[in-house]
C-alpha cells in the first residue's frame, strides 16, 4: 500500500477485517464486514450468513471450506456481486459495493471477476471456442476466436477447440469454463466446488491449473467441502453454520 493512506483499500485505519495480518500493510482486495444473508422459505426465515467478516489479500489463493448447508455458495454469490446482502458492508477493491449501480456491477462481473462452476455451466450448442468467447462478445467485443483460442490452447484445450460440452470429458469441460471465466482477464477468480464433479486425478490437475494462475498473481477463491482439496491451497477459511469459525491469515503472498 502507497504511504500516507489511511488503512487497507482507503478504509480508516481500525480495527482489521478478520484473517487479516495485523501490522502489515497488505492490499486488501475483498474486504467483508458483518455480511448476513436470510432467505424467505415461504415465511420462514433460512440464515444463510449469520455475520460474515473477513478480508483476502490481492494474490492470495484461498480455500472456503465448510459442510453443505454452511453457506458457501451464498458467500460466494455476493463476493462474485450476483446476489446483495441484507446487512453489512463488502468492499471490493476498496469500493464498497452497496453504492454501486447496476451497470457497474455488471461491469465488474464482466471485468474484474471469474466465474468457475461444479457443472461447468457450459452452453451445450456451442463449441468450447464460441463459449470462451461468450464474456467477451457480452461486452461488444468482436472478433475474439482467436483470443478464446489461445485461452483455450494455455488451458491445454488447443485440439479441442470445436468441441461441444457433451464431447469434452469433465475436465476437459471445467478447461473451458476456467477459460471462459479468464478470457477478460479477471483480477478474482471465484470458483465454487470446481471440482465436485472429477475424479481424484482430474481433480488434481484442475487445482494445479488454478495454482498457476494464482502464481501469476490472480486472487483465487474457491469453495469446497472437501478437506483434501482445501489443503492444496495455502490458506483456508473455515465455515459453519453460516459464519466463519476460523480463518487464520495464511502466508504472505508474491508482489504483483
Ligand atoms: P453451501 O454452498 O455451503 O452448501 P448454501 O450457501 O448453498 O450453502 O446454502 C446455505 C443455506 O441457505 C442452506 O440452508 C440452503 O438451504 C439455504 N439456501 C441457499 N440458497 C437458497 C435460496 N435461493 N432460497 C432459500 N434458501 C436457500
Ligand atoms: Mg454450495
């Protein structure tokens, strides 16, 4: 962080988001604050996040981990600006998203953010070319096969541009998803149960393909109920219940 500003991300300095490293002016790229969630079943109340507070340094590479139920998927849904909270405050690089407009969160879900899926959310009448080059036509770009291309050929997909989801294999399809969500180069990587879906082996090479792009100094959130996977990533942030029990700040991350 430059010298002179007041706290992580322009915030007063006070009291640091939990998880976060005290005394070490670290570049907070989301910062949660108090953040709840309630459902409405049909008049009775689902607490989906009872008080959420924590922070993700810029780079970091961070599993969630919890039971199903926990609220994952609910936490991820408002890192990623898809669904709001009912209470709190989430600071995304420095802005707090409550004051934005619907355009600019549409703009930051297109720029700024990746989306990774347990069932790929691929669109199965497209190939995979056409579906990495889908975040980049939303936004009025044209042209852009040759981009999805080489996105696809960096993700090891190079022979399978013309492929549709249903020739692909689940790797081979969470490939092109993890292509899609990195063809507008995206700061943050969210991706909830990437993995869900594969087998151990496969499994193992989708997390190494998320480690090399962290390496190049994406923040990586992803989200699991698996202890294992949790562990190949080098920090973890446990949850229960719709809080978060612990969430030790894990260790320093590279410069940009
Ligand atoms: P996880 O991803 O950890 O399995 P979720 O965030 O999906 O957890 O769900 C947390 C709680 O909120 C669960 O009790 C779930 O049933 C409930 N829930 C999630 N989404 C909705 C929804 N759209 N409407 C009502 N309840 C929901
Ligand atoms: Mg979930």
């Amino acid at each position: 962080m430059e010298e002179g500003r007041p706290g992580a991300c322009g915030q007063p300095a006070g009291e640091p988001a939990v998880g976060t490293r005290k005394g070490r002016a670290a570049e907070m790229i989301i910062e949660l604050h108090d953040i709840r969630k309630t459902y409405d079943m049909g008049g009775s109340p689902v607490h989906a996040l009872r008080g959420v507070s924590m922070g993700i340094e810029a780079g970091q590479m961070v599993a969630v981990i919890g039971a199903s139920g926990s609220g994952k998927s609910t936490l991820m849904q408002i890192l990623g600006c898809l669904d709001c909270p009912d209470g709190g405050r989430y600071l995304l690089e420095g802005q707090d998203v409550a004051g934005l407009s619907k355009n600019r969160l549409a703009e930051i879900r297109n720029r700024r953010i990746g989306f990774v899926f347990q069932s790929f959310n691929l669109l199965a009448r497209l190939n995979a070319m056409e579906n990495v080059e889908l975040p980049l036509l939303y936004r009025g770009a044209r042209g852009c096969r040759k981009q999805a291309a080489a996105i696809l050929e960096r993700v090891g997909l190079g022979d399978r541009l013309r492929h549709r989801p249903s020739q692909l294999s689940g790797g081979q399809a969470q490939r092109v998803a993890i292509a899609r969500a990195l063809v507008t180069d995206p700061a943050i990587l969210l991706a909830d149960e990437p993995t869900g879906n594969l087998d151990t082996a496969t499994s193992g090479e989708i997390l190494q393909l998320l480690a090399g792009l962290n390496a190049e100094g994406r923040t990586v959130v992803l989200v699991t109920h698996e202890a294992d996977v949790a562990a190949r990533c080098p920090r973890q942030i446990y949850m229960r219940d719709g809080r978060i029990v612990d969430a030790p700040a894990g260790p320093p991350t590279a410069a940009r």
